[in-house]
C-alpha cells in the first residue's frame, strides 16, 4: 500500500527544519501493518486530518520529548475517519494507552479512566507510541490501511458526512481544553488563536461552558475572524489589539508599559508559540487559568506575571470522560458540538497522498490561504 | 483690499486645483465644463491695535451689560473662562486673543483690587492642555501668576464635587456647570470665534458642563437636526445650548462675555500659495509649492507631522466684543460672516474636500480616522449656510492618508471605538444605544481624562454624531489617497486618485456629475443659494 | 586695600605661602602695569593751577558720530553683534527675555527707557531687542565717559552707535541731533539714571527721556534688567558670569498735554512695576501698582547697610540661574 511515511533521518530532519519543507516525511510503499492481537482490526482511512503536531514533525520542529514515545519508521496521521472490513463508518481515539497495549495492571490514570495521562505509553506488547499515526506497528492515518484496537473505535453516526466525522478528533481536543478550566473561573475568556483547535473551543465554551459569559477572541486573518465570530465570539481582536478588547470587556485599565490591571478569567492558548504564551499571562487576571491547548514545544516566557499573580498553567491534551460534564467522553461532546454547530465545514481542503507536499505547504499555511483544516482524502487510494 | 470669496467655473484653461491630503497637498485636474471651485474671501483688515480696542469692548459693553470695571468690587470671586487647544485652527502665534483679552480684564480686576481670581480652560470633554499649551494660550505672565498658587484651573466634567446642578430647562435638559464658576459673583468667558458654530450660550453652557449635561445636544438627534450646526440659526445643538444659557442667566449665574474673532490668515508667509488663487501663483509661490512637495515626500510621516503642527498661522483679531452674551454674539457672527461667507448658486452631486492636517482635536496630536470622519463630514461638510453643497443623495470626495494611527495619550477610547464599536457598525444610531453608556462610564477612560491628556470615553462618539447628519445626507463617500483598510472600517470606499473617485462617484449619482471643490483651508462658509 | 589703616601690614603678609598669597603676587603684577601708565610713561596730570586750553572740538558732546551710521558702519555693527558681541554675551549672562509679545503689534520706532546698573547693559539690550528696532537705534551715551577720547569714541559709535549726550542737562547740540535722528526714524535707548547705579538700587531719573519723547512724540518702551549688577557691578573690571533677566513693557505713548515731568514720573512706575512683576507674580504686580504700593527702585530710605541689606532680600528671588542637573550626577536632596 501507498503511505507517508516519517524515518529515523537525521538528514531529512536537518533539511526539513532548514529549508523549511516538508521533508521529513516521504510517500513510499509499504506492506500493510498486520494486526498484532485479536481485539485489532484492519481499518481503511476516508479522510485522515493534518494536525498541528503532525506538521512539526514532517518539518522537523518537533519537540525532543516525544523521542521516547514514537517508535520509528511510523506513518502519521490520527485525525482518521475510516471504514472496518464490515463497511462500517468508524472514528479512530488514537492515544495508544494501557488496554491498548495489554498492560496488566493499569497505570493509575487508565484505572481511572484517564488514558490521555497513561504512564505506559512506550510499554507492552506494542511498540512506543503515544498515539496512533506515531508507532510503527500501527500505521497511521495517511495510508490505505491501518490496525486499530476495538476500544480505539467510534462508530459515526449515520447520515454524517465523512467532513464532519473526521473533525471529531481535533474538536474533542478543544472540547477537552474547554473543560479543563475551573468551573466557576469567571465570565471572561479569551481565545488565541483562530486554527481548528481555536474555532472549536470557542464553540466548545460557547456550548458548555455556561459560567462564560463574554469570549474574545484573537484572529489573524478575515476567513478566521469570520468563523471565529460565527462560533459565538462577543469579539474578534487582531493580534495587537487583544490587551485593549480584554481591557474593555474587564473594564480593567492599562499601565504606562502595557500592562492590564485585571485581565480575562480564564485564556486558552491554542498557539503555542512563546509569542501567545506571553500575551495569554499578559492578559490574565489575578488567579486565571491559562490553558494550553495548542502544542507549545520549547518557548521563552516572561512568568513573573504567573507568580505574582498566581496564574495557573494548565495543559490540555487529548481527551477522555470529561469530570466537568458529568463523566462524558470528549468524544461524545464533541460530536454533539459538531452537529450543533456544523463543524464539518470546517474542512476546507482535500488532497491526495500523490499531492502530500501541497497538502502540508497547505496546511502550514491555512490561516492565511482562507482554509481550517486540511485533510488527505484516501477514498481513491488503492486497498492491496 | 480684501477680495470676497469667488467661485471659479472651471474650463479647459483652468490650471489644476490644490487639494490637502492631510501633512501635504497635491495639484489636482478637475473636469471642465461641470467643476466648480470656491475660494473663501481674502483676510480681512485686522485691528490696528487690538490691545486699545479691547480695552474699548471692556468699557463700552453691549447689550444690558454694565462696563466691566463697574462688575468688579473687592472681595469677588471673579472666575475668567476661557477656550481650551482647539481654537484657533492652526494655533496663532503669540500672543494668543486669549492672552491679550485676559490681560486686559485682569488689569481691570487689579485696578478694582479684586484678590479671589480663578482661570478656568473650558475644556469641556475634551483633554486637558499641558503647560506649554497653557502657557502659549494665556501668556507667561497670567500662567505664572495664577498656576504656582493653583488658582488655574481646567474643567473637570466628571469631578463629583466640582460641578453643580442648576436646573432643568422646560425641554428637560440638565443644566449641570462648573462649580466654581457657577458660584463666582462674575463668570467672564474669554473666547476665540473661529467659525460660526463657536460662543455665544455655547461657550459657558458646553465648555464648563458636565456630561450629564451634554448629551442632552451632543446626540444623533440633536445633529441630524441641526442643518448645519454652523449656522445657529438652524441648528438644534444651538437651540439646545440657548434654553440652556437662558436658564443659566435665569437662575442668577452673571456672565460678562468677551468675542473675538480673527480674519482667516491661516499660513505663514513662506506658504502663501495655500491661500492663493492657482492662476494668481508667482514665480515664488511655484517654486516654494515644488520645493515644499519635493521636501514632504522625503520625509516620514511622523516628521511631516511635527513640522505641520509646528505652525504657528499668522492669524489677526479682526474684531471683539463684549457685554451680555447673545448682543455679542450676534456682532460677533456677523464679523464671522463677514470673513466667511461665500455666495455659491445651487448645489452640485460631489463634492471635494481636502482635508489640512489639522481639526479642533488633534492640536500637537494625530489625526486618526475617526478625526478624519468628523473633519470631512462633521466640520467641512457642515459648513454651509442654507443648504449642503452637494444634493440629496450626492457623494462626498475626501482626501486624506487616513493613517491607522492614534496618539496613545490623547485618544484612547477613539482606539477602542474604531476597534471595537466600528468593526460592528457604523449606524450612529446604533452606536449611540449599543455603545455610548458604557464607553462614558468607563473607569479607565474617566481616569486619563481627569488625570492625564486624554479626551473623554465618550468623546469618539461625538465625533461620529457630528458626521451624522452628513452620512444621513449623501449617497456615498469616497477617500482619496488614505489607508484602505482604515476607510472601509469607516464604512468609506477607497480610491487611488481624484480620477477614479470619480469615476466611482458616477456610479451613484450619474455619467457626467457636477462637482464642487471646496478650497478649504482658509476657513469658510458657502452660503449656497 | 582701601580699607587698611596706615602702617598696618595687610593680614596676608602674616600668613604662610598659600593660595591666597600667590593671588596677591598676581594682584601686585596688575598694580605695576598701572602704574607703568602713570607719568612718565602715560600722559602727565594737569596741574590745577594752570588755566586749561580750550576743549578739543571734536570730543565729548561734540563728537560726530554720523559715520557710524553709513551702510558701511552698519554692516560691520551688525556682523560685530552676530559674531562676537552677542555669542559673549549670551555665555556670560544666558538672559531670558520676557514681556517681548507686548510688542507683538508695534511697529514704530520708539525711545527704550532701561534701568542702568553696568556696562553690559548697553550691549545686553542690543543683542536681546527685535531687530525691528535693533537694525536702526542709537544708544545715548555720557558725553564726558565714552566721548572723552577719540579711540573711546570711535569704539562706543563702532560697536553701539552710541551718540554723545550729557548726563546733568541736555543741551541744545545733543538735543537736536536726537530730535533729529528721532525725527529720521531712527529709535533709541537711553538711560535715564544717568549713570550706573553704584549701589545697585536706581537713581533718580533725569528728565531727558521723558522730554525727548514728548518733544518728538516718540512712544517710550520701559525695560527692566535684573541681574547684570552681579555679574559686572560698577567698579568692576572682570564679570562673574550669572543670569541675567530683561522684561520689556508696554509702550506708552507721551501725553498730548506735553507735560513732560508728569511723563518722566510715569516712566518710573512702569520700570518700577517690571521689576515688580519679575520679584513676584504679575498679577500681584498690577494689583500693587493699582494700588500705588509698587516698591520704588530706588530703594529704602535709610543708611547704606540696611540699602544693600534689602537689596539682598529684594534679589532672593531671582538668584542665579537654578541648578537643572539632578541626581544622580548631583548629589543634593
């Protein structure tokens, strides 16, 4: 089968972070994975989305720290919809947990419940890989093919497009994000960033965060603005004119050097550069939460504001049974969240595995080409 | 000998027309046969000596008013009024009408051993002038007197203890003052009248009230309604300020009013092809029209800016008056009248105005888009008599770079305006009820109006009001030459070129269209018969 | 060493080699030099007793110093001012200027009646006026001080166009010939003290002034200058350099009645009230004025300690120029 596929190459690294290309990753012929135990299944992706994570790594600026927990050559991809054997619809939750890897006993976390803070991510009788799309036993969304354990599967419901189905996984992140922050925080959020991971939280707070009375948010370009304000933003601020949106809306004032004397109660950080992670502790409030939701890597911040004003940073990763929402999945909410707000549209371009350099030059540059998401469409590939 | 105002029906021969584009101005060609330019009248004769004839206005007041010295007494409390930076347009050079008439008064008041003297700026909403602009207004020696011992004051429209409610006219309008005025033995307004639109009831009753009090004129309503706000006569903002100074003098507030006025000598003389007729230039006047072009298009725009505001104009008192408020205001816009009007025959379906880079709010300031809204549709349009220059329905051409740009301490609420409130609407209606309240009662704002340079919360939104008579009345507006994403949040279409404004304009009003271009600075108005 | 008693050594001669004793070596250097000008080597006196030959025709009042106003002298006055005289003075006394906009919308030349406490007065006017007035005023000067020898004469009619006028009385030669230039359209700065002031308070005002601008109907300019006494006091010969204020007045115009006494006296009140307006506030100046409780510039009445005690008082308000440089590069709270 045809795949994209991410090798052990420091080379290919090294050419992807300096010419700025996709380089890291190439399509190549691969034998299909086989199962490797009797709960897993072959499955065979529709759409399989590009996500931000993905995208640091085909250009080489992945964080070191995900070395441990990938296990090379993989084929990415963990944004799939796709179809099992039986012909049936199927959304792939790709963290590769305890169950998954057969580990006896459980870590604390899965015992919990919380797989997305599995302790074993690299142990088992599977290779390491925090998520399908990173291990080189399972595959990954951007080929013909793929192995995938039962519990991993979540049957689409009938009558939605392949669009909305594959959005599943993304929304449930921002999904994830939303709920992450203390009930209660306050009425004022603020939303930085304008991707797929920041439109769905603001639809996300908008949906069921009912202690959020007023959400800014922060986009760059017109098409996002739009969507961003569609999504139940009150305001839409640019870059630099967030500090004066969140002023307005706290009715806090402005120091002579910027500084807010209040802020947003809770800021969700779906960036994650150093630049948004200094702007979301600058407009906090004393006691805030600042979330983040975007994948951040190694940043430089000023944190003097999170002691002084004793700001809680707060990662939000993946997703699991949501303790603010009575206990349901973020799966779950989030295909509530995308049928409520139509979120399938929200896929703005399909590509080929044949047009993959396009597709990732595409999505690196959503924001500013008008697009969301970008996803690859399998549909036609060959099944062998 | 002063020539009267003139328009020029422009032909095939008609040399290319000077139009302001904010720090500069730029030649434009108009089409012959359908254009026609008006020019304002030329400077008036000043006074020969304005010192002896203020001192003739203080002795020889008009209306029921008795001479100055004899409402003066030891033990007063005297309190001098007077305008705050927006007048004159651009600022004249030393010494201010302000510093002469203020002098002359407190000569009067020594002579009468008054010793309980204040000086209020009359500021209004708007922000607080620093020392330098005190200084260059009233004179070292009036500043030096009275600002060590802090007997000079500028109003404060949300201090709680330093304002007091006079009553309520029968339209139920607040009357609501400055304290320390309303509570002298005598209030004497010391004031410049550049347009017709200043003095009168407006000076004590806008220029010492609180907010409370000015949103009763300072409104959608009350704008759309006032055609035009500078001709009193036909002005619900005036109508407004008079119940309200009736009531003031009603309920025993005594106000000895001073008027001057000044002839529309507006450039230095390096620069006197500003305020020529182009195919009067000389050899000079071309040559220092190339060399000043040549000299701005190399600077940045900030230098441009400084230079433009460093102009001191060589305006002259043409006249002053004094006595009871509406006697002299009445002699006073007659004077206005005198230096301004301009007789134009019907109107036309555009109209051009080259906006100069200066409007009563950004003194020493930036002209941000919102200034530039309320220069061309508040100031410029609004400067007729009679009806608009342009019909019903017509289009309006300003020229303007429109900079996205704000001074950080002069106008802090206009950023937010334009971020915020514009990128929903322009309606003013809408803004006004969306809006207003909470930009008003803004804690942040209060406190950098109070404390720092700034112009009140509410004060953008004036600044749109005063352009709503103007957005109710055309048909489109069109901005030559500004910064597009700027002018579109104005709810303004961009153009490159006076051409293709144009060409733009024909779409709403027609092939053909006729088209004025208001030569404008020197101040004016068209009295469009 | 004026003060020393005969026979006595001065109290450096007990005193050790210092500092001190060396700046009394130096002042012994000067004192030779002076006396190398004294006869034989300078001109001998005159002795009283023989009859003085007729003055010299051509100096003290009589000196002509009409060439000093051909375009020639102008020109060489004017680059002499820009390059030399006004640089100088501006280091020395760095004036600040007040009161000039009360001229703002004059524009005749006129006669500018000044306090007179040093010889930089003169000049310090000069530099400071508009040139409106500066490019064609003369300077009336002692007749008997600036006019006594011709390379003096030649000098002062250089460098201030001054014209020879004498200080007690004027005399119809001196009279006429300001009248004249007067007349011509020519201004003029006087002083009408009538020499320096040798305490520092003014003196009396002579008529001069006054009379000449009724003669002419010329409107008087009064100018206060505070300041230039301390940096070159009379009797003085190496200024100490200070701050220095001019405050220009009103014009006023002579009275019609052509009561010229009347007019001298009003003149002295208005440089009086300058000087008060620089002590204090304007306002409080004009009220004191209205009230005629303007403190005379001549000082109090009383014996010379308790003259130069309140002169002292009267000059701590306007001491030398403020010290702007703050901390940390001056240590003072």
């Amino acid at each position: 089968m045809r795949a994209l596929q991410v090798d052990r190459s420091l080379a290919r690294f090294v050419t992807a972070r300096v010419s700025s290309r996709p380089a890291a990753v190439r399509l190549t012929e691969t034998p299909s994975p086989t199962p490797p135990g009797p709960d897993w299944v072959t499955i065979r992706p529709l759409l399989s989305g590009i996500c931000g994570s993905d995208l640091a790594t085909v250009y080489g600026r992945a964080s070191r720290w995900f070395e441990p927990y990938v296990s090379f050559p993989f084929v990415p991809g963990h944004e799939i919809v796709a179809e099992t054997a039986g012909g049936e619809r199927v959304v792939v939750e790709p963290v590769l947990h305890c169950r998954i890897r057969g580990v006896d006993p459980l870590c604390s976390a899965c015992a919990d419940g919380r797989t997305n803070r599995c302790e074993n991510l690299a142990a088992g009788h599977l290779a390491a890989g925090l998520q399908t799309g990173y291990c080189n036993q399972t595959g990954g969304g951007w080929s013909a093919s793929l192995v995938a354990h039962r519990q991993q599967l979540h049957p689409v419901p009938s009558g939605w497009s392949d669009e909305a189905a594959v959005m599943v996984e993304p929304v449930a992140c921002s999904v994830h994000a939303a709920m992450s922050a203390p009930p209660g925080a306050g009425p004022v959020a603020a939303v930085i960033g304008a991707g797929t991971i920041g439109l769905a939280t603001i639809a996300a707070i908008r949906t069921f965060r009912e202690d959020v009375t007023t959400v800014i948010a922060v986009a760059k370009h017109p098409e996002q603005r739009r969507l961003a304000r569609q999504l139940g933003a009150d305001f839409v601020a640019n870059p630099d004119e967030l500090r004066r949106a969140v002023r307005r809306a706290t009715g806090s004032w402005i120091l002579d050097n910027g500084q807010l004397t209040g802020g947003a109660d809770v800021v969700f950080d779906c960036v994650g550069t150093s630049e948004s992670l200094s702007e979301s502790t600058a407009v906090a409030a004393p006691g805030a939460t600042v979330v983040l939701a975007g994948m951040p890597g190694q940043v430089g911040v000023d944190l003097t504001a999170l002691w002084q004003r004793e700001l809680r940073l707060a990662g939000a990763y993946a997703y699991g049974p949501e303790r603010n929402a009575g206990d349901r999945h973020s799966f779950d909410l989030s295909m509530q969240l995308i049928a409520e707000h139509d979120l399938g549209r929200l896929v703005s371009a399909r590509y080929p595995l044949d047009r993959h350099s396009d597709a990732l030059e595409h999505a690196s540059h959503a924001g500013a080409r008008g697009a969301t998401k970008v996803v690859f469409d399998l549909r036609q590939e060959k099944r062998r | 000998m002063t020539r009267p105002g003139f328009v020029l029906e422009v032909d095939r021969s008609t040399p290319p027309i000077l139009t302001w584009h904010g720090e500069g101005f730029r030649l434009e060609n108009l089409p012959a046969g359908r254009s026609r330019v008006i020019y304002p009248p030329e400077p008036l004769e000043s006074l020969r000596d304005p010192d002896a004839a203020i001192r003739e206005a203080l002795a020889s007041p008009l209306g029921d008013s008795k001479p100055l010295r004899e409402l003066l007494f030891p033990g007063m409390r005297l309190t001098i009024a007077f305008d705050d930076i927006s007048l004159p347009l651009p600022p004249m050079r030393r010494p201010d009408n302000r510093q002469r008439v203020i002098e002359a008064v407190l000569d009067i008041a020594a002579a009468a051993g008054v010793d309980d003297v204040a000086l209020i700026c009359a500021l209004a909403l708007h922000r607080r002038m620093t020392e330098s602009e005190l200084r260059h207004a009233i004179g070292d020696r009036v500043y030096d007197s009275f600002a060590p011992i802090g007997r000079l004051l500028q109003h404060d429209a949300e201090d709680p203890e330093g304002l007091i409610h006079i009553g309520v006219t029968e339209r139920g309008e607040d009357v609501e003052i400055n304290r320390r005025a309303a509570e002298s033995d005598l209030i004497v307004y010391v004031n410049i009248n550049l347009v017709a639109m200043d003095g009168g009831h407006k000076s004590v009753a806008t220029g010492l009230a609180s907010y409370r009090s000015l949103r009763h004129h300072h409104n959608v309503k009350t704008m759309r309604h006032s055609k035009s706000f500078m001709d009193p006569e036909h002005s619900a903002l005036h109508s407004s300020n008079w119940r309200m100074g009736r009531l003031l003098a009603a309920s025993g507030v005594k106000i000895f009013q001073i008027e001057t006025t000044l002839n529309n000598d507006a450039f230095p003389s390096q620069t006197a092809f500003l305020q020529k007729r182009e195919w009067e230039w000389s050899a000079r006047d071309r040559a220092s029209y190339v060399a000043s072009t040549r000299a701005l298009s190399l600077l940045t725009p900030r230098a441009a800016r400084s230079l433009f505001q460093s102009i001191k104009a060589p305006h002259a008192m043409t006249s002053v008056y004094a006595g009871e408020v509406e006697a002299v205001h009445a002699e006073t816009t007659r004077m206005v009248h005198r230096q301004q009007l301009v007789e134009v025959q019907g109107q036309t379906d555009v109209a051009i105005f080259g906006l100069p880079h200066i409007c009563p709010y950004n003194v020493n300031s930036i002209m941000n888009p919102i200034l530039v809204m309320c220069m061309g549709l508040g100031y410029l349009f609004n400067l007729y008599r009679g009806r608009p220059i342009v019909r019903e329905g017509g289009v309006a051409i300003l020229s303007h770079p429109t900079p996205w740009a704000f001074h950080p301490v002069h106008h802090p609420s206009y950023i937010d305006f334009f971020e915020e409130v514009l990128s929903e609407t322009t309606d003013p209606v809408v803004i006004e009820k969306n809006y207003e309240q909470r930009f008003a009662t803004d804690e942040w704002y209060r406190h950098l109006y109070r404390t720092s340079h700034a112009y009140h919360g509410v004060h953008p939104f004036y600044m749109w009001y005063w352009g709503a008579h103007a957005l109710e009345h055309l048909g489109r507006v069109i901005v030559v030459g500004g910064n597009r994403k700027a002018v579109r949040r104005l709810g303004f279409s961009p153009a490159s070129t006076i051409a293709d404004a144009l060409e733009m304009a024909s779409d709403v009003v027609g092939d053909e269209p006729t088209i004025s271009h208001f030569h404008c600075p020197p101040i004016m108005i068209a009295d469009v018969k | 060493m004026s003060g020393q008693l005969p026979g006595a050594h001065s109290p450096d001669k007990r005193l050790p080699v210092t500092a001190r004793s060396w700046a009394q070596a130096r002042s012994g250097v000067r004192r030779r030099i002076r006396t190398a000008s004294t006869f034989p080597l300078g001109s001998p006196p005159w002795p009283g007793t023989v009859e003085l030959p007729p003055a010299d025709k051509t100096l003290g009042v009589h000196y002509d110093s009409e060439w000093a106003r051909s375009p020639f002298a102008r020109r060489a006055r004017t680059a002499l001012q820009a390059t030399v005289a006004n640089p100088l003075l501006r280091a020395l006394t760095s004036p600040s200027v007040r009161g000039l906009d009360r001229l703002a919308h004059f524009d005749e030349p006129a006669i500018f009646v000044a306090n007179h406490s040093s010889h930089l007065d003169a000049p310090l006017i000069l530099s400071v006026i508009p040139p409106r007035w500066r490019d064609e005023l003369f300077v009336a000067g002692a007749a008997d001080y600036f006019f006594d020898t011709h390379p003096k004469a030649v000098l002062s009619a250089l460098a201030l166009n001054a014209v020879p006028m004498e200080r007690q009385r004027v005399s119809r030669t001196s009279a006429g010939r300001a009248t004249q230039l007067l007349d011509d359209g020519w201004s003029m700065l006087i002083f009408p003290e009538g020499g320096r002031s040798p305490d520092g308070w003014g003196q009396p005002h002579r008529p001069g002034a006054a009379w000449l601008a009724v003669r002419s109907s010329v409107p008087v300019v009064p100018l206060y200058l505070e300041g230039t006494a301390r940096i070159l006091p009379k009797g003085s010969r190496r200024p100490k350099p200070g701050h220095v204020t001019v405050n220009f007045g009103a014009p006023i115009l002579p009275p019609s009645d052509g009561d010229s006494r009347t007019f001298a006296r009003t003149i002295e009140d208005a440089i009086a009230a300058l000087a008060d307006e620089l002590a204090g506030d304007w306002y409080a100046a004009r009220r004191r004025a209205a009230a005629g409780t303007t403190p005379p510039l001549s000082g109090p009445d009383a014996t010379a300690w308790r003259r130069s005690w309140a002169l002292g008082a009267a000059r701590t308000g306007a001491g030398p120029k403020a010290d702007s440089s703050r901390w940390p590069w001056n240590h003072r709270p």
